[in-house]
C-alpha cells in the first residue's frame, strides 16, 4: 500500500462520524436525550430485523429497536436502552419513539427517499387480529 492511501485509510479509522444530537423528549417528562447516528452494521441489521418483505417495515420492531440503538444518556454516553427493553418501548408514546426515530435517520445521512421509503412502512405494519 502507498504512503498516501495507508495515512487515509488511518485518518478514516480514527475519524469519530457518528453524529449526535441532543433532543428534549416533553412526553417523557421532559428528558434530555443523545441521540446517536446508526453505524452502517446497526443500519444493516435493523433493516434485516425489522424487513416485512417487499419494501415493507414492522414498526413494532422497528421503533423500539432504533430508539435502543440510538438513545443514550448524555452526560455519559451510556445505551439508555437494552434489547429487553423492546416490549415496554411499544407501550410508550408514539409521538416520543417517532421523534427519536426520525432524528436517528436524518442524522444517519439516511436519504429523504430512503427515509419516505421506511415511512411507508409504518402503515403497513400488521394488525393483531381482534377475534
């Protein structure tokens, strides 16, 4: 490898590029929330997770999942989530989990399709049936 190419690929590695972004969440008392970027292999397995076939997105997959992805606590940079979280995250406001998800995706460099393409999704989610 050259010089030029082995000092890029180092400047690369080294780069801190998830962004981040702090949101007031009013629905949960009004909590200070950091909101991190997805890495690529987040993306990848929260597509794969929440994949309904088709262009289709499970939303009880994959809100709750994100926001465990994404949410951290400030001052620390400590997961405020884990995965054992996921069934009492779909008990809470729509509204909370909706803007963290959309922070998370715009922040992620998520393409404005890419992101009215998950959007589409959540309509699509499946309905329990009620008999």
């Amino acid at each position: 490898m050259s010089e030029k190419r082995d000092a890029m690929r180092e400047t690369i590695k080294a780069a801190d590029d998830i962004r981040r972004r702090v949101v007031l969440v009013p629905e949960w008392g009004n909590t200070e929330v950091e909101v991190r970027g997805l890495t690529t292999y987040q993306r990848s397995d929260l597509t794969e997770k929440s994949r309904l076939g088709d262009e289709n997105v499970d939303t009880r997959i994959f809100f709750p999942s994100i926001v465990i992805m994404t949410t951290h606590v400030p001052e620390t940079g400590e997961a405020l989530f884990v995965a054992e979280d996921v069934d009492w995250l779909n008990g809470k406001s729509a509204a909370a989990t909706g803007m963290i998800a959309t922070v998370a995706l715009e922040i992620s460099g998520l393409s404005k399709e890419e992101v009215a393409k998950i959007k589409k999704g959540f309509d699509a989610t499946p309905k329990k049936d009620s008999t």
